[in-house]
C-alpha cells in the first residue's frame, strides 16, 4: 500500500495487489465545506491518473458532509470526466449509516456522465473487495 494523499478529511492509498485505489474518509469530513469538498476529490481524480486504476473502494462510514445539488453538478463537470479519461470501471462504496450522506453521494455518481462507471454500495470492506474483484 502506497499512501497518495491524507489531509484531515480523508486519506487515498494506492493498492497494487488490489488494483485499486482506496479513499478513507474521515470524521473530520463533518466540517468540510464546498471547496474543501472540490480540494479533496480532485486529489481522489489525480489519484486514478497517476496509478491508472480501473477501480475504487471508497470507505464512507466516517463521510458527513453532505453534498448539495450544486457541489454534484460540479462533480460531474470536473471530476467524472477526469475518471472516464482514465478507464475508471468500478466504484465501491462502503456506505454509512446515515441514509443522508449516503444519499448525497448516491446522487454525486448518477450523474449523466457516470454512466460509465458502476457503483454499488456494500455495508462492509469484505463484500466490496469481492465485487471489485469480480
């Protein structure tokens, strides 16, 4: 595991024996606001560019920040086109218990370009792993 990127908010790991790389986020993510938003996931897009992975596990348990309609129209501009350049094929996530935030990160990745990419979203690190995997 090669550590990418960690800031208070979330940290992202390149995993080479997963393929994949991996973005944790924090409780700390509870304060952040729109451009810390923008800040750290563009980090999670140069990420895939540089390691060229085809997929994600992102960990959101800790994730409390809720992503409102214009942060996701931002998403989809900026960021998923940066995943589609790269190959981006699947994105894990392991979802909080919070229905809320979960909400507004179900939303981010059904945006009209991210239909290229599949999300599922599982309650643990174990059932994720295997379906990147599959």
């Amino acid at each position: 595991m090669e550590t990418f990127y960690e800031s208070k908010f979330l940290t992202i790991s390149y995993i080479p024996s997963g393929d994949r790389i991996e973005v944790v986020w924090t409780k700390e993510s509870s304060f952040m606001r729109d451009e810390n938003f923008k800040v750290e996931i563009s980090q999670v897009a140069a990420a895939t560019e540089k390691y060229r992975q085809k997929n994600i596990l992102a960990d959101t348990l800790n994730f409390g920040y809720a992503v409102s309609p214009e942060v996701q129209i931002w998403h989809d501009a900026n960021i998923i086109p940066r995943y589609v350049a790269v190959g981006l094929k699947k994105v894990a996530f392991i979802i909080p218990t919070d229905l809320l935030s979960h909400l507004g990160l179900e939303q981010t990745m059904d945006e009209n370009q991210a239909t290229q990419i599949i999300t599922h979203y599982y309650g643990t690190r174990k059932e994720a792993i295997q379906w990147l995997n599959s």
